[in-house]
C-alpha cells in the first residue's frame, strides 16, 4: 500500500537502518523497484525528479501510475517528488496524493531559503506530505562532481529548526550521477551532523557509494539513501545485451522486462543491504 514517507523514515531512523529511494524515469523502473521491495519484504521510497516530469512533459503521467503501483504493492511504498525547485509542482504533488516532496531554495540566498521552504512546509504539512530540504548543495547534478562541498552541522541545525522540514539532505563527499562507486564519504561529518540535526539525514547521489560504505554511513547516521544513476546502470546494461545478441529483436517487451528483472534484482539486494 501507499504509506507516508515519515512512516517508513522515522522508525528506520530511530532503529539505525537505511531505507532505499530509487528514482523513476520510466514505468518499467517503478515495476522493478517495487517487484525487488516485494521480495525483500521491505518498504521502499519512489522518487520522481523534477527532470524526470519534465521528460514526461508533465507529472500527472508518470505520477498517477506510480502512485497506482504503490497502492497495489504488497509492501509499504512512498511516493516522493525529488529535487523540485517549482512550488507549483510541489503543490500539484501534494494534490495528486504524493507522500513527500524534496524541495530546494538553495538558489535564493540564505533568508530567502528559509523562507520558501517554511511556506513549503506550512502547506505539505496541512496535507500530511512530509518534506525534504538540501542544505550544502550535493555536487554533480549535472555531472559534473563536485565532491568538495560540506553541509556546517551547525547551519543544518539552524536551518531545520528555522524551516520544520522533516528530513535534510546533506553535502558529505557524494556526488550525483557517478558511474563508479568510489567516493569517499566523510564519516565524521556523518555522525557530526547526526548528532546536531534532529531530522533524519539523506544522502544523495548515492549511486557512487560502495557497499560497505552505505553500510557504514547509515551506522553513522545516513537514514534516507537516494539511488538513481545505479539502477539506470543495471537496466541499461540488460537493454544493451539484449540488443546486442539480437538484431532482429523489435519488441520492446523482450528487451524492456528483462531490464526491469535486473532493476528488481539489485533493488532487492540494495534494500536488505540497507535493512541490516
Ligand atoms: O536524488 C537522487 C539521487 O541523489 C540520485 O543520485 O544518480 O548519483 O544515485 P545518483
Ligand atoms: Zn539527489
């Protein structure tokens, strides 16, 4: 069923495990990720990116099918607008029934942010959508990394106290859209920061982490891990040899379904990496 993100975030948080949030381009991504959820019997997070409505030309057809699958599924799913930098989307989210937003001022200076976001805040809240904020800007969105910034344990304080968001991504040596897993985390930075910020913590562009060091961040208190550029390896990788052993392959079924297998595959293993 469809459940809010606070639901699945909180206890995750209070029991020192990590909960994954995958991201969804196609409908294919959102089959996998719930199917891999499914069979490790644990909750999940769907996130849909700002980018990701504007490649659909709109949110509504993307996000009404998600939402539809989280419904079915036999474990408790979150649907989550990711990055979003529009309060009109934001707003569109909330009414089509979404369970979180991310929403990032961090373009505005300091005052300005705070004040975008508390009024972000104020309306998810009267729906019951829990909200995710970013502070110390996550390099590499466009993939160019930038693994230099930090979010200051004492700013994030100041900053979620000033804008009652739910839940603060954090600048701690990730990088978006990674095609190696190798970046080095600050894990004294982590702790630092969990211990300063009353919120559950969230690490973006989470795709370039090892195993063992997701493990340890959430041990140090990372409790929302965003994967996006990881699963897109995985389900292009399967399109590519499916392709490949086949010229004369033109159903899109024979080439798109084993992809989506490889999606749940490495969700399922993610999750129950994270869960530990
Ligand atoms: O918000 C989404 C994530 O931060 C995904 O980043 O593509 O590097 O895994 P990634
Ligand atoms: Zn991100």
């Amino acid at each position: 069923p469809l459940i809010g993100s606070g639901a699945v975030v909180a206890p995750a948080s209070a029991a020192v495990r990590g909960v994954g949030a995958f991201n969804v381009i196609q409908l294919e991504h959102a089959q996998g990720i719930v199917a891999g959820a499914e069979d490790a019997g644990l909750p999940v997070i769907l996130q849909i990116s700002e980018n990701a409505v504007r490649y659909h030309g709109g949110l509504a057809p993307i996000g009404a099918a998600v939402l539809a699958l989280a419904g079915a599924a036999r474990v408790p799913v979150s649907v989550h607008l990711d990055h979003a930098t529009s309060v009109d989307l934001v707003h569109e989210s909330v009414e089509l029934g979404f369970s979180s937003v991310m929403f990032d001022a961090s373009a505005l200076d300091y005052a300005e942010n705070v004040a975008a976001t508390a009024a972000v805040v104020e309306h998810c809240h009267a729906a019951g959508v829990w909200v995710e904020a970013e502070l110390g800007e996550v390099g590499g969105k466009d993939g160019v990394h930038a693994p230099g910034a930090r979010t200051e344990p004492d700013e994030a304080a100041r900053f979620v106290a000033g804008t009652g968001v739910d839940a603060l991504a954090v600048a701690v040596g990730s990088s978006h859209a990674m095609l190696t897993r190798d970046a080095a985390l600050d894990f004294g930075l982590i702790a630092a920061l969990h211990r300063a910020v009353p919120v559950p913590l969230v690490l973006h562009g989470s795709s370039g982490v090892a195993d063992a060091d997701l493990v340890r961040a959430v041990g140090a208190g990372m409790t929302k891990i965003n994967i996006a550029t990881h699963l897109n390896a995985a389900f292009t990788a399967e399109v590519r040899a499916r392709l490949a052993e086949d010229p004369d392959l033109v159903d899109t079924r024979k080439y798109l379904g084993p992809a989506r297998a490889a999606v749940a595959a490495e969700v399922s293993r993610l999750l129950r990496l994270l869960h530990r």
